[in-house]
C-alpha cells in the first residue's frame, strides 16, 4: 500500500475512478506550483493532464528541476497521448479510464524502479541485519536461510518497527494487489518466521485481532555500521 499524491487542476477527487477499488491512500491537491511548497509526503505523485497538457507539462518540468525524488506518472485522454514526449520527465503514463489492475500494476512497477535505482541499504534492529544488496539475513550474526517470501516479510516489518499492519495490508505489501490466497498465507508465514528466528521470535509481534508488528527491544546498542531502517 502506497501513499498516492494526486495533482489535479480542479483537485478532482474522481481523477482515476479505479483508485477507489485498491488499498493505496490517496491525496488530491490542486495541480498549481504553490501547491507544490507545502505538498504533503508520498510514495508517487500522479499528475492530470486531461484537460491542461500545457500546464500538466510544465508542472512535470518543475518537478523534475526541483530534485523529484518519487515516480511521476501522467493521467491524459487518448486524444493527449500523441503531445507527450521524453521531455515532460513523466515516469510513465496511464489513460484516465484504466482499469484497477492496469493502475495497479502501473503503480507497482514505477514503485519498484525507483527503489531499484536507490543505493542498497541494510536495515539493523533488535538483533536482526538485513542486507538488500545480497538478500541476507542474519540474528546476531548468524545467517537466517530464508525463503523469498520470509525475507521479504521480515524486510517489511523491520522496515518499519512498532508500526501494526494488518494481514491484509501485508498480503498487499509483500504478496502484491494480483495475489488471490488468503490471510491464512500471512499467519503461516509468520509462523515459519518465528521458528527460524529462534529465541527471537518475539520480534515478530501479533497484535489481538489486529495483525502483526515487529517489536523493537529499547535496550538495543548501536552496531558499529551504518544501517538505516526505511
């Protein structure tokens, strides 16, 4: 689930009808570049172009010159398609009658190359090192073997300690809006989780009726490399 920041002349709630259908939150803010100076924090920003392809484009340049950090992608009519070029520095581009699946692909792809192109991290918590770059885990030094899906799930949760996710915000997160099991594949996860982290398998935290956190011990020293917790 992503945070969505929509750019919208008239600050039209009903830009993209089939955002309504997936779990990403969503923010609309007039498409003026005032708006811009206090624009709230997101994952992606999502401009309207369907009834002003100049002022569309000249707003994707000012975003571009200022040190846009997210992906940006256009929302126009088909009749708009032939005046966008490279140099709009648009991400990439979806028709305003796209389907849920189309968009959420779109969303997911453009979210998945801009992490791709950021420097590999490794995130360090309670005990637990997870390094990117070579897909490794380890407890206190020692290496976890983990399948895809176990260390995509810990990569989440330790990405953002304390914070309560639901099964169904992990099963979007992690397994993605296209999967089609159920909730029940996040508790057996979770669960084969917990066994491979041992004495800590506590970190793993469910919440009553709620889902599932990963717990941060207070005590923890600072390790000697820098890592950073996303």
């Amino acid at each position: 689930m992503a945070q969505l920041l929509i750019l919208s002349p008239a600050a039209d709630d009903d830009v993209l009808p089939a955002l309504a259908l997936l779990a990403h939150r969503t923010r609309v803010i007039p498409a003026s570049p005032e708006q811009l100076v206090n624009a709230p924090e997101c994952d992606l920003i999502l401009l309207d172009a369907r009834t002003n392809l100049a002022g569309a484009k000249a707003l994707a340049q000012i975003l571009r010159t200022t040190g846009l950090s997210v992906p940006l992608i256009l929302i126009c009519t088909e009749g708009g398609l032939m005046a966008v070029t490279p140099e709009w520095g648009v991400d990439d581009l979806v028709l305003e009658g796209a389907g849920p699946a189309e968009l959420d692909a779109r969303i997911r792809l453009a979210l998945g190359r801009s992490r791709d192109a950021l420097p590999s991290e490794k995130i360090q918590a309670s005990g637990v090192v997870i390094d990117e770059a070579s897909y490794s885990a380890k407890v206190h030094g020692r290496p976890l073997d983990l399948t895809y899906k176990e260390f995509e799930l810990l990569r989440f949760l330790a990405a953002h300690p304390s914070r309560v996710f639901t099964r169904e915000q992990l099963l979007s997160e992690v397994w993605g809006y296209d999967y089609f099991g159920g909730t029940r594949t996040v508790d057996v996860h979770v669960r084969r989780l917990r066994a491979k982290l041992g004495e800590l398998e506590s970190l793993i935290g469910t919440v009553r009726n709620v889902g599932y956190r990963f717990n941060v011990h207070e005590d923890d020293e600072p390790a000697g490399e820098q890592v950073t917790a996303r």
